[in-house]
C-alpha cells in the first residue's frame, strides 16, 4: 500500500515500541488514520470497510503494522463498527478510562504504538462476553490463514538422552 512508503515504523512482526512526536506521525500517516490514532476520532458507523467484512485473515494496526485481532475473534455485532470479542494477544491492546462526552467507557490503544483504536464493551458474546468496537479505519487487513493468530508455544518434548 502506498500509504506505507512514508511510514518508517510500518511492521508486522517488529514488537518494540513506537514513539514518535506528533509530527511524525502528521508525516507518516494518511489523514484520516491520524484522525483516529492520533486525535481519537471516530468513523462513522456502517462507513467503515471492515463492519461487514468476513475474510479469514489477521487484522493489524493501520499506523504501526502491529497486529491486532483475528477474524476468529471477529463477530457480527449491530453496531455498524468492526467488533471482536478478543484481541489476538493480551499485549496487543493497552486500555485507558476515558470519561468524555459525558460517558464512561474503556479507550483501547494499539499496544506497540498507543494509537487510539476504539473502545471496549461488556455488552459482547461468549466466551469473553467483551465487545471490543474498533474504527475500520485504523485497521488492516492481511487475508491468508487465521493460523496468523498467535498461539500457545508448544510444549517442548524432552528428548532422551
Ligand atoms: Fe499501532
């Protein structure tokens, strides 16, 4: 995607954590994805590329590539915004109580780049009951195999001596 090029902190696989100043990010980041990440704006509902979609695949973070969720976390949920009842690891969200606009709800934040992603709902399905309602905007999608979520490191069998 073109919008990368200008991006020096864009990965899927790096884990270290991202600080830029303000106007890097202004530098590296389309518009709109600023707005969300950075100003945390909010897309509005049923405009997002990703409230319908059903690919198999991993969803990362559209300013730092970290990813976040997979379409096994993914559901159907009303409310016009991608909703996923788990993140892909427990890392790779970090949460913050935000108490504006006379609400109070939990902010999730990307956890390599503290950009702002959305916020966290009691309100979802089984077997989390969590809602995790996320802008499209701020997500990327990789297709291939949901076998991208992590998993438990296997246990490793002791060889005999
Ligand atoms: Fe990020």
């Amino acid at each position: 995607m073109e919008t990368k090029d200008k991006n020096p902190v864009y990965s899927n696989s790096d884990t270290s954590k991202v600080n830029l100043t303000e106007a890097e990010w202004k530098k590296a980041l389309p518009e709109d994805v600023y707005h969300i990440a950075r100003e945390k704006g909010t897309e509005r509902a049923f405009t997002g590329k990703f409230w319908e979609h059903k690919e198999v695949g991993t969803y990362n973070c559209a300013a730092c590539g970290n990813p976040l969720f997979t379409s096994d976390g993914k559901f159907e949920s009303s409310c016009g915004w991608p909703s996923f009842f788990e993140p892909i690891t427990k890392g790779s969200i970090i949460y913050a109580p935000d108490n504006t606009y006379g609400m109070s709800r939990t902010e999730v934040m990307c956890g390599r780049c503290k950009g702002h992603l959305g916020h966290v709902f009691e309100d979802g399905p089984p077997p989390t009951g969590l809602r995790y309602c996320i802008n499209s905007v701020i997500l990327d999608f990789s297709g291939g195999s949901a076998g991208a979520k992590t998993k438990e490191p296997e246990k490793k069998i002791e060889k005999k001596p």
